[in-house]
C-alpha cells in the first residue's frame, strides 16, 4: 500500500472497476458513488472497465437508471458532477491491449485503485493482465466475495495474485463491513452499560440472523449457481453480523486489535452439525438463463451454529437466507429467556420472551418487543418501541 507523509495511505488519485456493467454496479456501487458526490466525499476519476461495447454516455445513463432504481432520490445537479468523472474502457480481460487501453485511460495518475466486481476465477486474469502492463506498482486492489468455494482454494487463489501484487496492496472485501447497521451492533453493546451485562447466555435464549429477499437471482444465474445461498451471503455477510454480534469487546480501536476479537470468535465457533443443516430452491430457478438444468444450487439456507464460550455455550446461533420469500429485510434478532410465572397471577397469559431486533436493511433501526399494561387492551400485550436510525442521526453510509 502507498504511504503519505504521515505514514497512511494516499488517497486514490484514480478509482478503476472492473466489472461496471454487471449486477453489484447496478444494486450498490453506482448509489454509493452517488453519495459520496453528495456529501463532497469524490475527488477522483472513475473509469469503468467491462467486455460489454458501451460508449461513456451508455454507462452514464446506467449510472442513472441505477441509481434511481434503489429509491434514492435524484438530485440533477449531484449526479451531473458524478457523471462528468466516468470515463469507460472496453475490452476482454483476458486481452493484453485491453490493459494498455488501462493504462491510457489512467496515464499520469500515481495511486490507482482496482475494485474487481467480476467473478473469482477472473481476478488472477486481471492482476496479472494490470502487472504486465506495469499498472500495479503503486496500486491497491479490491477484491470482492467470495474469495474461492472453499479453504483450498482462496489459498491456492492468494498465490496466484500474490506473484503479481504484495499481500499489503490486496484488500479482500466484505461490502456488509460498511453497513450502517454492522457498526451499530458494536456501538449498542459495548457504548450501553444497561445492554451490555444482557447480552449473553445468562439471559439469551437465542440469537436469530436472518436475511431474506423477495426477488430471485433475475439474470445472474451465471454468477449464481456456482456459488449458491451458503457461500454467497453466509459465510461472509452474515457471519460478519454473528462477529459484530457475539464477539468480546476488542481492547483498542486499531483495525488488527478488532481483528483479532474476531478471529478468536470464530475460533470458538463449534463446526457446523449437517443435521442442523437445511438447503431448499424456489421454484423457477432451474429456468434461469444461465442455471444448469439439474443444478442443485441452493437459493435458501438455514443452519444452526454453536459457540463454545463462557458468554455463549448453550445459546443457538439460527442463520438463515434465501431468495423468493415474503419480505426482503436483514436483521439481527435476540430473543430473550422466559419470565417466571409469577405466583399472585396478575397475568391471565404466558408471557412472550423479550426481543431486541437490529434491522440492518432494507433500513437500519433497532426495535424493542417487551410486555407492557396497555389501554387498548384488557391487560397486558407485548410492546414495540421502534427507532430508525434514519430519523434520529441521518441517512446512514451504504456500502459498495
């Protein structure tokens, strides 16, 4: 990684995507740029690199059409700055010349960096075409998930990038870390004295993670069915939520001291009990354009981990995903131990367990499900106590 002055990085004085064209642009990327124009945060050239033939006008108007597909609200003015930086590169990543067009395009910049939104078995193809073309030597490069199918793999596919570039100018990236949400399971239990001695075994029942979709994979079945529901949301999006969640609180702020809480978390988590295993496919999806046709890719995964700790042994982790369900919404759910049946029976019901719910999208919030004497009601029910964040501290980072 390029050091300035004071010893950090430098900014990026050019910000290539390879890939532009595909399904994480369109969701995400394009959104994020738009908001970091917004709050004056770009001060960089974009170029796009991709194989399909578009002209700069083309991807702008994608740029567009994407953005105010999310429901972000266009402001003319915003999106012209933004689209005025976009320059776009054609080309095969597997041709040579499509790097030298590269390094045209970004010719007298210092401190590039290359975000890979392109499947896994191109990035190899890609470091190695931007290392001959003598693009990396000051680089850094994103890498995004999933990182190889398996622990083979991303080790083997860490060899191949790392006879190009330096581990230090590789950065293997989870969007969800940017999630507004994520930092905020952090700040909940560890900046709240009245959280914190609750969140444990001594009186959690279980902590559910669920992310759900109403919409299926549309046209990415090529992407997709290699990688399915477990490796293309659990083991990285969501597990970041189960380390936000159930790791100790890291004694610094440092990026390797929160590293390590993590790690030493998923040490303690038991190996997954394929009983506790369960993998479905929605109906429709052997029709995708780009789906094998006797592909047994699973589009909903629910599984059941344990972590064997003092905080949390005997508390069941319920992670769960999939596509083509009722509602889109991510959340990080604990569900609280029973009350006591009390003795004078002032209730004339079993009461339900208290929650505490982080909604991490579509929106960000917290809701509180406790047991409360209501007016509308002959006794007691249970109450929700619901806060977006949005509406108490602002519109929140999105990830890209």
């Amino acid at each position: 990684m390029a050091s300035g002055e004071s010893g950090g990085p430098k900014s990026a004085d050019v910000f290539v995507i390879f890939g532009i064209t595909g399904d994480l642009a369109k969701v995400m990327t394009f959104r994020s740029l738009y908001r970091l124009e917004r709050r004056g945060l770009l001060d960089c050239p974009i170029v796009g690199v991709a194989v399909d033939d578009w002209t700069v006008e083309q991807l702008k108007e994608r740029a567009r059409e994407s953005i105010v597909g999310t429901g972000e609200p266009l402001d003319e003015a915003v999106f012209e700055r933004l689209a005025g930086r976009f320059s776009y590169v054609q080309g095969d990543f597997s041709d040579a010349a499509a790097y030298g067009r590269v390094g045209e395009a970004i010719k007298g910049r210092q401190t590039p960096v290359f975000y890979l939104e392109i499947p896994p078995f191109l990035f190899a193809t890609v470091v190695k075409g931007l290392s001959e073309a003598g693009l990396t030597a000051n680089a850094r490069v994103v890498v995004e998930k999933p990182f190889g199918h398996d622990r083979d793999s991303a080790i083997a596919l860490a060899a191949d990038l790392h006879r190009y570039i330096d581990e230090s100018q590789l950065f293997r990236i989870d969007h969800y870390l940017g999630k507004m949400g994520l930092e905020e399971i952090i700040h909940l239990r560890f900046a709240n004295t009245m959280l914190e001695p609750l969140w444990s075994r001594n009186y959690v029942a279980s902590v559910q993670i669920t992310m759900a979709e109403d919409f299926g994979v549309e046209d990415r079945g090529h992407f997709y069915d290699p990688v399915g529901a477990l490796r293309d949301v659990v083991v990285n999006h969501l597990m970041q939520v189960v380390a936000a969640c159930a790791m100790e609180a890291p004694s610094r702020g440092e990026p390797d001291t929160i590293k390590d809480a993590q790690v030493a978390l998923f040490k303690a988590v038991a190996a997954a009990d394929p009983a506790h295993y369960v993998r479905g496919q929605y109906d429709g999806y052997l029709q995708i354009d780009g789906v094998a046709p006797d592909s047994t890719t699973e589009t909903y995964a629910a599984l059941r981990l344990e972590i064997e700790n003092w905080r949390w042994a005997g508390v069941p982790f319920f992670i769960r995903t999939g596509k083509r369900l009722p509602v889109t919404q991510t959340e990080l759910r604990l569900v609280f131990r029973h009350p006591p049946k009390l003795g004078f029976r002032i209730f004339d019901r079993a009461l339900e367990p208290n929650q505490l719910v982080v909604k991490l999208d579509p929106s960000t919030g917290i809701r509180l499900v406790v047991e409360a004497h209501r007016a509308d009601a002959p006794g007691e029910a249970p109450v929700e106590l619901d806060m977006e964040f949005a509406e108490e501290g602002g519109e929140g980072p999105t990830p890209s």
